[in-house]
C-alpha cells in the first residue's frame, strides 16, 4: 500500500448490527483510531442494520445486504386459502402453480438486488479508503457462499469502481465450506490494496486458496480500542470472590448454524455443574452474554440446569447485571475477579480488562487467541468439557493469577502497539493530521 494520503471520506464495513458486542467493539475500536489519525474526515458506516450502527457509533450508516422483511403477522384472506385448497388438489396445476412462483420469486429476488447495487454504488461515492473491520468475516458457516463471502465482493468491488482503496484490517477466516465461497472471497482479497489477518490460522487458511501471500499477521482490533473506552476493577478486591461466566449457545438450534441437542444439553449441564460448584465453596457467579439475541437464552438455561441439580435460592448467588451496550459490557466484567469464557470476544474484552481468563475452545480461533497472550495452559477442548476439569484448570489459574495478570499487561501492550503500526500505514500516523 502506498503512503497513506488525507482522507475526505473513509467506509467501515463489518457484519455489525445484529448485537453481537464483540464485533461492536471492533467497529467502535476502528471509528476512535480513524478519528484520531483523520479528525476532518467523514466516517460512514457500512452494517447489516445500518439504524442500530447509527444510533450505537453515532455515524451514517447503509446496509450491506438487503432485509428480507418478515412475514409474521401477515393473513391470507379467505378466498385466496380456498384458491390455494383448489389449486393443491389439481397436481399438473399445483406443479405449473409452483414453478411459475419459484421462477418469479428469483426473478423479483435479481432485479431487487440489481436496484440494491444500484444503490449501493451511489451510496459509497466519495468513499475514498474502504476499512474492511476485523472480525470473521471470510467464512461462509452463517448464510453459505451467498452470506459474508458475497457481500465482501461485492463491496469491494463498488469500492474499487467508484476509486477507492479497499483495507482488510485483522480479519479471521473460517469455515468456509464451499467452493463458490472461496472464489468469492479469492476475489474480493485480490481487490485490496492491504489485507491482514488476526492469526496463523486465518492466514494459511486464506493462502490455500490461492491468494498472495503477502498479509501479515496483526492482532483483532478490539486490542485497540483506547483505555478511556474501558472500565477495569482490580484483581480479586471483593470480599466474595466474583466468577464471570461468559456461556455460548454451541449447537443451539435457536442460533447455531447447524443443531445437536445432546452436544448443546451437554455443554449446559457442564457450565451449570461448574457453576454450582463455585457457589458450594463460597464464590459469586456473574454470568453476562456478548451475543445479545443468543447468549441470555443460554444463561438461563444454565440457570435452570443449576435448579435440577439441586441449588436452591440460585438468585441469591447470582450477580444479575443488565448488558445492552459495550460500556454494559466491560462494566459488567470489571466487576468480576476471574473469568470462564467460551465467546472468543468474551476472552478477548476480559484480557483488555486485565482479568485472568479460563478460556474454553468451540473453534481453533479461541487456541490461536489464548496462545497469543501466552495463556496456552488455560485454555479447554468444548468437546472434552468436564465440571471436574474445569475445576482443577481454574485452581491452577487462582494460584498463578498475579504473574498471569502481569503477562496479560505486557501483551495487551505488544498488540497495541502492532495495531498502531498497521492504522499508520494504513490511514496515517497521527501526527499526519489532514487540513481543514
């Protein structure tokens, strides 16, 4: 990438807008260290749902995709049901019927998305550096090939038409199942003037698809979200002892991408036995989610899972904090001492907050994230979760948590400064500042 110049106009897209406070981080991260380095520039957000980027980051926002709107509430009147009845009981006619609307119903869906693009490109006019925003966005695990690894080309690309530089900042990758998915993303990556993934993992993934290998390595962006931004509380200062539970809801039908109702029961029944433990020897359970559409469904089976194996009065030993925002979020964790963490934002806020993290793995991201910070030793297999274990790694993380604090420090400090060396050549030191 050539010597960053002053930007009038600056894009920052990422799959936000759908609570996930983990990515919402990353987008705030990126909108502080954008406003430092261009404080003239304009800053436009691009999201999955652009009003709740808006009213969150307090900037313009457009979508990403389009919304299919739902159609819950919506009637058939009774004639069209009795056409519906008549049609269905005339086979050659219920199968014309059904081409007829499968075929309309793709031709509505092209020229909506053709008008989208439309849109889209005179939308992002004047955008002269597009940020793509960390995260993981190349996999294709939630909506296929049609999902991320689509939308990431096709921005790239009005990015590219309308002038613009395009940035891959820190971004993770995988899964990603499909061939199309490959070459979509294939595609949008050889787009970018610049492209940097968080870990070993993500690279390689992406160099065995054939792109360059010519991204390097730089830590997820949420490390460097400033610490004006952030609340942190001390080690172990309360008089009873704080366990901030951060569940996940693996293989959860209401969320997962794919189901299985044993794998899920079993990973409840394994947090809700840890839990109930830590309450029997004296300590507080926090639990607080970071997904907030899925992570307060898992919590309160938890919760319940705690009651069937005989806790009662489980509200006495529960720490019930609200969380809505990020700032909810990292309130919520500073009042913690220790932390048990499956999301991997989850991990990774809990570490920009300095506690000491037992970290428990559903992908190869969460390893790469722990060994990263040199925390290797207390990291767990999900699918070789036990109460017991989990208990004997969390001792050993007590007994070791002041040297584990001071490696925590030391590392949140390399990865900042690794970050700021990628926004400076990226978008420009900040001494660099644009004029008025």
């Amino acid at each position: 990438m050539k010597v960053p110049r002053a930007h009038k106009k600056i894009g920052i897209l990422a799959h936000t807008g759908n609570k996930n406070l983990g990515d919402e981080t990353i987008f705030a991260a990126v909108i502080e260290n954008v406003k430092v380095r261009c404080p003239h520039s304009e800053i436009v957000g691009l999201s999955v749902r652009p009003e709740d980027t808006q009213q969150r980051h307090n900037i313009k926002a457009f979508p990403i995709r389009r919304l299919r709107k739902s159609g819950v509430g919506v009637h058939e009147s009774p004639t069209r049901q009795e056409l519906k009845v008549l049609v269905m009981r005339v086979p050659w006619i219920f199968s014309i019927s059904r081409w007829i609307k499968k075929n309309l119903e793709s031709l509505i869906s092209v020229l909506a998305e053709l008008a989208f693009c439309g849109k889209s490109l005179a939308r992002i006019r004047g955008i002269d550096l597009l940020l793509v925003a960390g995260s993981g966005q190349l996999s294709d695990h939630y909506g296929g090939p049609w999902g991320f690894p689509y939308t990431l080309l096709k921005w790239a690309s009005f990015a590219r038409i309308m002038g613009a530089r395009v940035a891959f900042l820190s971004v993770g990758a995988g899964p990603i199942h499909s061939s199309l998915s490959r070459f979509f993303l294939k595609w949008a990556l050889s787009l970018a003037a610049y492209r940097s993934y968080r870990d070993e993992g993500s690279k390689k993934l992406v160099e065995s698809m054939g792109v360059a290998a010519n991204g390097c390595i730089v830590p997820d962006l949420a490390y460097s979200l400033p610490d004006t931004k952030l609340c942190s509380g001390s080690i172990l200062s309360s008089i009873v002892p704080v366990v901030g539970i951060n569940p996940l809801p693996f293989f959860d039908a209401r969320y997962w991408y794919k189901s299985d109702r044993r794998a899920y029961e079993r990973y409840v029944k394994q947090i809700a036995g840890f839990a109930t433990r830590l309450i029997s020897e004296g300590y507080k359970i926090l639990m607080f989610p970071t997904q907030l559409h899925a992570d307060p469904l898992v919590i309160e089976d938890v919760r319940s899972s705690m009651i069937a194996l005989g806790l009662t009065s489980v509200d006495t030993h529960l720490i019930a904090v609200p969380v809505s925002t990020e700032e909810d979020l990292f309130s919520a964790i500073s009042k913690t001492d220790v932390v048990v963490a499956t999301r991997f934002h989850g991990i990774l806020i809990s570490f920009l907050l300095h506690k000491p993290v037992l970290g428990i793995a559903y992908q190869p991201k969460s390893r790469e994230l722990m060994d990263q910070m040199r925390q290797a030793e207390y990291v767990l297999d999900i699918n070789q979760l036990d109460s017991a274990l989990l208990m004997e790694r969390f001792r050993s993380l007590l007994a070791n948590r002041e040297v584990i604090v001071k490696t925590i420090q030391e590392r949140i400090s390399a990865q900042r400064v690794a970050l700021e060396m990628q926004y400076n050549q990226v978008i420009g030191p900040v001494h660099l500042l644009p004029e008025a």
